[in-house]
C-alpha cells in the first residue's frame, strides 16, 4: 500500500519483471505500457487520469540493494480542463499494481 509516497519493490537479482496497473474506477481497465488511464470517481461525477508507472524492471536484489521504484509520489496527473470541469467534492481510486516474474 502506498498513499502520497514513492511505491517500491525489491526482487531477486537480475530477475526480469513485469508490472500491470488496474484502476477500478475504469472498471478495472488493466495497462502493461507504463501509462494507466484511470477514473477517480466522486459526488455523481469521475475525472479521468494518468497514471505514470514502471512496467518492467531487472530486479536489484535485496539486503543493501536500492529498492526499484515503481511509482513516484507525484505519478498521477489530470488534465486542466477535466480538474476545471470537476464538481467539488471528493474523488478517489483504487489502484492495483501486480508484479509478476
């Protein structure tokens, strides 16, 4: 779980890895290139986002190996014009990241 921090990962040395990414307010609508268009959904109202991820990764081991960020605490963006045309209130999403080797 990570909520306003940098998401991260340690994996067995030199082990490819692949990332997915489903936002459940698009239905669950799953990406595997690095970029999730996902909902947030509120007050009768959803605002579509993107959300900037790592979608693979040769694993860097563990002990003093520097873990490999998958998401940075600033990954979400939304476009001007829907954050304009939003209702007040508040939006939200949940977002499942899998990693598989």
């Amino acid at each position: 779980t990570s909520t306003g921090s940098a998401t991260t990962v340690q994996c067995s040395k030199s082990k490819a890895f692949t990332v997915t990414a489903a936002s459940a307010g698009a239905g669950g609508a799953e990406d595997n290139d690095g970029s999730l268009a996902g909902v947030l959904t509120g007050p009768g109202a959803t605002i579509p986002y993107t959300l900037a991820y790592t979608s693979s990764f040769n694993g860097a081991g563990f002990g003093s190996a520097t873990p490999t960020t998958l998401l940075n605490a600033n990954a979400a963006t939304v476009a001007i014009v829907d954050a304009n045309a939003a209702e007040e209130g508040t939006y939200s999403d949940t977002v499942t990241i899998t990693v598989e080797y």
